[in-house]
C-alpha cells in the first residue's frame, strides 16, 4: 500500500482553484488500496486522515473524539466536530528499518 505525506499533497494541490482541488482530493479518497472507514467502524487511536467538508485533514482520535493534535485535553474547543466527519482513514507507523 503507497502514502502520500501530507506536506506532498499540499504541493501537489497548491496553486488549483477550489473546485479542482476538491475533486482531486475526492478521487484520492476513492482510491481502492485506501480503508477509508466511517465513524462508527473506526476504532483506532492515533493519528488518522479524516474528510471533513469534503476536504481531507488530520486528527488525533481518543477517547471517541478527534482532536486537532495529540495533546487530547479534552476539551471540546480542541475537536473536530463528528457532525462534519464523513470517512476515517489510520495512518500506520512506518516499520522500522531492518
């Protein structure tokens, strides 16, 4: 399975209009090797790739909340809202070298 870091696909939508980006970033999510889960079906806690508005993003999930970083201090202000999520995707930890 390949990734795209997240700095490597703010270079590679820089520049396009809104419309053109948001359809990149839509087929992107379509892409068959991603696990692209809902909500209700996630259930791992760390880092993860989550479309919000249509627009994909990253969050730290604990606890049942996704939080913009991984301080997790539980405050709702830190979250991202639930009612905007629509998919969650875990990024692994990359093995390490052997």
């Amino acid at each position: 399975m390949r990734y795209l870091r997240e700095c490597d696909l703010r270079h590679i939508t820089k520049g396009l209009d809104e419309d053109t980006e948001s359809a990149l970033l839509g087929k992107l999510i379509e892409l068959p090797d991603q696990q692209w889960q809902t909500i209700e079906e996630f259930d791992v806690e760390g880092w993860c790739w989550i479309t919000v508005d249509g627009n994909v993003d990253m969050a730290y999930y604990a606890g049942g909340l996704f939080y913009y970083d991984d301080a997790c201090d539980k405050t709702v202000y830190d979250t991202w809202p639930a009612s905007t999520i629509t998919h969650v995707q875990h990024i692994p930890k990359p093995e390490a070298p052997k």
